[in-house]
C-alpha cells in the first residue's frame, strides 16, 4: 500500500508540475505583453507631457503667469476613478478606469467662455497626460503583481521537479527494493521449509517401513 500511494504521489506532483510550468509560461507571455506595454506608454507619456509644457509656455506667454495661477486654482484636484482586478491564472492584476461621468480626470473648474483658448490647450494636453498616467500605472502594478506571482511559481516548479518528484521516486524505489528481499527471503524460507517437510516424510517413511 505504501508503494502504491508513493507512486500515486509521484503521479500526482507530476501531474502539478506540468500544470504550474504552463501557468508560469502563460504568466511570462503576459508579463512581457504588459512590458511592451508599459515601454510604449512610457514613451508617450514622455511625448504627452514635453506637448502639455509647451501648452504651459505658450498660455504664459498670451495670458501671463498671474492668470495661470488663478486658473489652476480652480481647477479641481482630481476626478474618482474606478479599479477593478482582472484575474490572470490566479494573479488579481488592477484594471483602472475613468468613469464616463468623469471622463474630464481634471475636471475644470473655470467658465470656457471667460478663459483663452491657451488655457483651455493646457487642460486638455494635461487630462490626456492624466489619463496616460493611469493607463501606466494599472500596466506598472499589472507587472509587479505579475513578478511576483512568477517568482513563486517558479519555486515551486523547481521544488517539485528537483526535490519533491525525485524524493518520492527515491522512496518508491527503497519500498519496491526492501518488496523484493522480502519477497526472496520469504521464497528462502518457503525452500526450507518443504525441505524440512520432505526430510520428515522420508523418516516416517522409513521408520515405517523398518
């Protein structure tokens, strides 16, 4: 029965490391899907934000420093925004959003009328540099949850594969060798014993016929 269960055990971890070796490469396959991801939206954020300082630059120079001031302290501090997780094989990896309700993330707190047509450039260049920033940190908490997961996953697929498999093989290998010197010692014993039978049968044959 201990032989049995062993090599139902090995059966068994085998079985789960195949399964976590898939995880881990579908794990990978995201991970850099998401690092390509995140790369290029490092890139465009970079180009968002070099276009919203000249936007800055320019409503300064139409509308003076004062005006800007006034401006942005109008402006509200941030809209809500909504995060929700998408499970990836077992990874909880963020999804953020920006409400409908709230697709201005700045949310502009001044009349469009009563202000240039500068200012109103500098809003819209800074909510698309709002939004970027969101869309880079869902992609940048996406890649260290995924990290993370990988890194566990991958322990335990060397855990398995380098001493839990070959432990088990190991036993199941010592419980079938000690199977077999019980199985010759008892064989050994058997002989013995039907010599000694044939022995006693030959002299109560003999004592029989004397």
């Amino acid at each position: 029965m201990n032989l049995i269960n062993t090599r139902k055990s090995v059966a068994i971890a085998r079985k789960g490391h195949g399964i976590l070796k898939r995880k881990r490469e579908v794990l990978v396959i995201e991970f850099l899907k998401l690092l390509r991801e995140s790369k290029n939206d490092r890139a465009y954020l970079y180009n968002l934000l070099q276009q919203g300082y000249k936007t800055v630059a320019i409503a300064s120079t139409y509308v003076g420093d004062y005006e800007l001031e006034r401006v942005a302290a109008s402006i509200d501090e941030a809209s809500p925004i909504r995060i929700i997780l998408k499970n990836i094989m077992g990874v909880k990896v963020p999804e953020i959003n920006i409400p409908k309700s709230s697709q201005t993330v700045l949310g502009a707190g001044y009349s469009v009328l009563s202000t240039s047509a500068a200012i109103d450039d500098v809003s819209d260049s800074f909510n698309k540099v709002t939004g970027a920033i969101i869309d880079m940190a869902k992609r940048e908490q996406g890649l260290k949850r995924l990290v993370i997961e990988i890194d566990k996953t991958k322990r335990r697929v060397n855990a398995l594969e380098y001493v839990v498999i070959p432990g088990l093989r190991t036993q199941a290998k010592y419980i079938a060798m000690r199977l077999d010197e019980m199985d010759r010692d008892t064989f050994s014993a058997l002989k013995h014993v039907k010599k000694r039978l044939e022995k006693t049968k030959k002299a109560e044959a003999a004592t029989a016929a004397s």
